[in-house]
C-alpha cells in the first residue's frame, strides 16, 4: 500500500497536507491500494509561487537541455514499463483504475512515448525568423516565447498518459506546469511526478491532488497561471472555460464525446467489429473517444450484430491483474448504477440487449451489453463511457451524417469501408480524429482535439506544443 503525507514533497516543501485524506481503492476488490495526503485550494497558490519562480530559468534552459531531461523521463518510464509484482506501476494503475494489467503497461510505454514526441518537437518551439515583409529600412523578427505557468487539469481514466502529453508539451515549449490530478487516481500521478522530478530543477513541476473544485479554480483564477489545459466532461469543462474566460486565459480543453462507429454497407464485417472491440472495449469502456453510437448499413445489420454478439460473449470479465481477463470494472459503484441504471431502461422502453458473460459479484463490474437503441434512449443520445454497446441500423448515409455533425459534439469517430471510400466519409465528418478501419487512431505525432462542445485547441504533434507559446513580434 502506497502511503504519502507529502504532495510532492520533493518539491511542494510548503504543502498544506492531510486535509483531504485520499483513500485509493480496488474497483475490483473493495480493498484499499493507496493513501494519498491531499490538499486544499491554498496548496494551489503555493504550487503556482514554486512554479513561477522557476519559469525564468527554465524558458531560458537551452532547448536541446529540455529535450535531454524529458528523453530521461521517457527512458525511465520505459524501464518502469517492464517492472513486475506488487511495487510495479503498472499494478498500481491496474489497482488504482480496474484497467487491465496489459492495457497499463501499454499506458506507461504511451506515456513516454509523448515525452519522446515533444522532446523531438521542442524546436519548433524557440523558432525565430525575419518576415519578409518589403519595408525599405524596416526589419520584422517573429519569435515564439513560452506562455508561463500552465494548469494542467486531468481525469482518472488514464492517469499517466494524459498528464504526459499536457506535461511533456508544456515543458519542451518552456514552461512550467502544476498539474492536478484526479482525486480517483492520485497515486499513479504522484508515482509519475516523482519520476519526474528526478530530471527537472525545482520548481518545473509540481503535482496537487485533493479538493478537485477548489483546486481548479483556484489555479484558473491565479493571475501568475498563464494558460490551462483541462481533460474532462463538457459540463466541467463549461464551468471552467467561463472561469478562464474572465481572465482571457489561454485554455485547451478535451471534453466529451459521442464516438461515432460508421460500418456501410461494402465494409468488410469482420475486420470491423474487430475494430469495433477495440474502440468499444479498451480501458473497459472509459475513453473519450470509444465507440459511442453504432451505425451499421442495414444491408451488413444482422451480421455485424451476430459477430459482435460474439464477441462479448467471449470476453472474460474479471479481475484486471488477471492476465487472461479482457474486461475489468468500473471505477466506482456510481459509475456501476449509472451503467446498469441505462441498461434497464433501454430493456424496459422494449430495446433488444444481448448480455456477455455474467460478471463478478465482488467489486464494480458491469456485465458487457449490445443494445439495439431508438433514438431517443439515454445510451443512444449520451456518452456511454463503459462497456456497452449502442447499435442501430441506418440506410441513409447522408442523413446520418447530417445527424452526427448536428450533435455539437465531435472529438472521436470511426469509419469503416473501402479506404478510399472512408476516407471521403471521414472528411465529411466535423469530428477531431477518426479512426479508418482501426479502432485506435490516437499517436503522440499527431493532433488530437475537437469540434464544438467536445474542447477547444488540440493535443499532440507539433500544434499541442504551439499551444503553450505565443509570437512576439520585433520591429526595428
């Protein structure tokens, strides 16, 4: 069991602790993983004076430094990623999310992959070059300078790999950053910041995890915090962008989605509910961008729904740390009533469900469904964020798509047809990224980010890293 009073002590020596006791706990077990001091909103304050006294010097750090300390993180992550038995972080991921043993290690190895991506990007960060604008005794030199303290506000669900990419980005751009992580998922972010710590100076970042209101908003309205980059549900995000909006701060925000999963009538059935598992059923269901709403060309509906029948049948449900299960719980026993609670109702309005293997008693498993939805059904018309899956068949491939852009929602998609043809449907759709006959279109090299009430601003590639700078303009 992992116990903490400081948060983290290494570099927050005048915490405020042990007022907002975190207790971690085993979605799967009940027992007790972890027991992390948390802090209140002064601690916030605290966090952002050790930060914006080491802004200077850190935007002053020459980028080729920068990108040295976070390839030192990415190789440290690296070896943690191999680490085995009861003191490896991948277990305490498992245990702290009910995310499979697997699907952990494969987070840590994402995570130092961002810090690989942004360490190679850096540069593009400090560039600086005369614009050729024809003034005769004029000269124009635009430079890119590092905004300062970012607030780095993140969820529970991969608690390493999205304050990876906020960190490593706002880092290799030159600034400092004060992440909070979620009070669900403190542990693996404190195991993360104290990786590190051990490559930064003091002050480059700090980590605060406790009261999540309170905390963010006292970081958004800090004045010395010069942007926020925040990963959460549209509602929050809503709250905390008109928060930010009143100090017009820079912000970035990842917010929900609707994950819509388009299989047309030429797709080949079997290669997309292959994709379909995947996009459905990694991370048990939890994923901003896992497949949400199902539409499948009338014409394939019988055969995609027999194949994907199939294939919940076949998933094993079970303790996480079991490395034959496919399918761990949900993070608490709220997220288990909401699942079910939706689940029943959609049995109850006369939609067919067809049930996976039944689950556990013990812990906070949900027993995978696939429901054929009408429209008006709360799992058709919001995000599912679990494992079950939401299916109609459609005829019209241009009313459909009419009806996915008319959401106002558009962070993740899929599409899966002939690639030529996907790719024209993929176009057609105002979602951030979509999947083309793959269920895991994400990559540190890339942007990723949405349309209209799914955020703000993108993360990944060299725009996440633009994102934490501003251009100067000289005239001499």
């Amino acid at each position: 069991m992992l116990t903490t009073d400081v948060l983290p002590g290494a570099l927050l020596p005048t915490h405020e602790h042990g007022d907002v006791p975190l207790i971690v706990t085993d979605p799967a077990t009940g027992a007790t993983v972890a027991e992390v001091a948390g802090v209140r909103a002064t601690a916030a304050t605290r966090a952002v004076t050790a930060a914006h006294a080491a802004g200077p010097g850190w935007a002053a750090t020459p980028t080729a430094r920068r990108a040295e300390a976070l390839r030192a993180i990415a190789d440290e992550l690296r070896v943690a990623a191999e680490e085995t038995g009861e003191g490896s972080l991948a277990l305490l991921v498992t245990r702290e999310t009910g995310k499979r043993l697997a699907e952990s290690r494969a987070e840590i190895g994402f995570s130092a992959a961002f810090f690989d991506w942004f360490a190679e990007a850096a540069p593009h960060a400090d560039g600086s070059a005369e614009d050729p604008v024809g003034l005769p005794g004029r000269r124009f030199t635009v430079r890119r300078v590092p905004l300062g303290v970012v607030a780095a506000v993140t969820p529970w669900n991969f608690p390493l790999s999205i304050p990876a990419r906020k960190v490593a980005a706002a880092l290799a751009a030159g600034c400092t950053v004060v992440l909070k992580s979620s009070e669900l998922a403190p542990a693996s972010a404190l195991r993360l910041t104290e990786i590190c710590l051990r490559h930064l100076p003091e002050g480059a970042l700090t980590l605060v995890a406790g009261d999540g209101i309170g905390l963010t908003g006292a970081l958004v309205s800090d004045p010395r915090v010069a942007a926020l980059t925040f990963t959460g549900s549209t509602r929050v995000g809503g709250i905390v962008a008109r928060q930010a909006a009143d100090r017009f701060l820079p912000t970035v925000l990842e917010l929900g989605g609707r994950g819509p999963f388009l299989i047309t009538e030429d797709a080949d059935p079997e290669a997309a509910v292959e994709a379909l598992m995947v996009a459905k059923f990694r991370n048990n269901g939890a994923s901003c961008i896992a497949a949400n709403n199902v539409y499948v060309h009338r014409s394939q509906y019988d055969t995609v729904l027999r194949l994907l029948t199939e294939g919940i049948e076949k998933l094993r449900v079970g303790d996480p740390a079991d490395e034959s299960v496919d399918l761990g719980p949900v993070i608490s026993r709220t997220e288990q009533e909401r699942l079910n609670g939706l689940v029943e109702d959609a049995e109850r309005s006369g939609a067919a469900v067809r049930y996976g293997a039944p689950v556990p008693d013990e812990g906070t498993f949900v027993r995978p469904a696939v429901v054929e939805c009408h429209e008006d059904l709360g799992l058709w018309t919001g995000e599912i964020f679990g494992p079950v899956v939401a299916v109609r068949p459609f005829e019209d491939e241009d009313r459909v798509v009419d009806e996915i852009n008319g959401w106002g929602y558009g962070l993740g998609g899929y599409v899966c047809a002939p690639a030529d043809r996907a790719r024209d449907l993929a176009s057609r759709l105002r979602i951030g990224i979509v999947g083309i006959n793959n269920g895991a279109p994400n990559n540190p090299r890339v942007p990723f980010g949405g349309f209209g009430a799914s955020g703000l601003g993108r993360e990944g590639g060299v725009t996440g890293l633009l994102e934490f700078t501003t251009e100067q303009t000289l005239s001499e």
